[in-house]
C-alpha cells in the first residue's frame, strides 16, 4: 500500500477528488495517512477529518523565521512517513531539504498546460486571469513531479480543457478543475500506486 500524505492550503476539492476516488476503488494499493495545512481554518481539513483521515496543521505564523518553519514541516511530514506526497493546491514553496528528501515522490497539480501560465506567481485564480488576458484558446492542467525550479519538475499527465468566449476567471477555474484537476490527480496517485510510471532522464515514462 502507498501511503500518501496530501499537503493543502484551500478549499481542497482536489483534496476530496482523491478521497472519492480511494473510497470507489478508482484509486487503488493506496492509504491516505494524512492531510497537512499552511492554514488552520481550511476546509480541506474538515474534508479529511469527515474521511476519517488525520488532519494537521503546520501555520508560518507559529514560527520565528522561515527556516524554522520549514524544519517543522518537513518533520511533520516525516512523522507520517509518507511514500508519496500530493500537493493538492498547497501554497507554500516546498523546502529545498524537502524536494531532495523526498526526490520523485512529490507530485503537484497545476491549473494550466505548463510551460505555459506556471513558475512564480502563477498561482489560483491568477493563472485564470493572465490565460484569458493572454486570449488563449485551450488551457488545461497538469501533474508533474516536484523539482527545485518551481512548476519545472518531469510531466506526469496533461488535460486541454476549452475556453469559451464569455469566460471569466471564476467560470474557468471550475471548468478546468472539473475537466481535467479532479481527472488527472486521481489518475496519477492510481499509476504510481501501481507502479505504472516511472521517471527517466527527467522524463517520465509509462510501463
Ligand atoms: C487548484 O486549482 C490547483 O490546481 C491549484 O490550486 C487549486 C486548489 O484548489 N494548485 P482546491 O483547494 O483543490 O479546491
């Protein structure tokens, strides 16, 4: 059984799209020993505590100085000794210490088609905004594998989702979570539980 630790910051839909899919069976050989929150109040971590999932939190605020923190967040995450680590829309840049510790078994979700709309910034619904300025005619989202470089790590699986022409940011969002977000990162906690990738040169493969 993989044992994922699901890393948050939000409302966590992401978060419930992998908890469904472990309690029908899309999500196979895979144990959710916890969820972890930036931030106290999330809903996220009423979503784990109603799955019965461990739920903690881990707030900047509680600490002197970023180093500190970050001592304390990479040994919370290694009190669930995790095999895999989802970041499921978490907003804090993943410690240095962290991304080498756990090198490959750190995946991300982001809400565009990277390279393009990612790396600093690019965040939430501002990754909506600068698509529709920019007048793109497809989006989508992406997991990839953690590396230091933000949004940089090997591709695990991309969706194009369309943009209408009455979008908002708000509109987009939603549709991009529905069509590809909530697809795509069930899909890969399923295809690494089940060892069906693997990384290669930088790139990730399919067996
Ligand atoms: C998602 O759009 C995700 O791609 C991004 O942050 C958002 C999190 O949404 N990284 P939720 O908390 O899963 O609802």
């Amino acid at each position: 059984m993989l044992r994922v630790l699901v890393l948050v910051s939000g409302g966590g839909t992401n978060l419930q799209a992998i908890i469904d899919a472990t309690a029908s069976g899309k999500i196979t050989n895979t144990q959710l020993v916890g969820v972890l929150s930036n931030n106290k109040t999330v809903k996220s971590l009423e979503r784990a505590k109603n799955a019965g999932i461990p739920a903690v939190s881990v707030s900047p605020k509680d600490y002197a100085d970023r180093a500190a923190f970050n001592d304390a967040l990479l040994e919370k995450v290694d009190s669930f000794a995790p095999d895999l680590i989802v970041l499921a829309g978490f907003l804090v840049a993943i410690p240095e210490a962290m991304v080498h510790k756990y090198s490959n078994r750190i995946i991300n979700i982001h809400p565009s088609l990277i390279p393009s709309f990612c790396g600093v910034g690019y965040y939430g619904l501002k990754v909506h905004e600068q698509a529709l300025k920019r007048g793109v005619k497809v989006t989508g989202a992406t997991v990839h594998f953690v590396t230091e470089g933000m949004d940089e790590g090997p591709i695990i699986a991309q969706k194009a989702v369309k943009v209408e022409d009455d979008d908002t940011p708000e509109i987009l969002q939603k549709r991009v979570m529905e069509q590809a977000e909530w697809i795509l990162l069930p899909q890969a906690v399923d295809d690494i539980a089940n060892s069906r990738i693997r990384v290669e040169n930088g790139h990730v493969k399919r067996s």
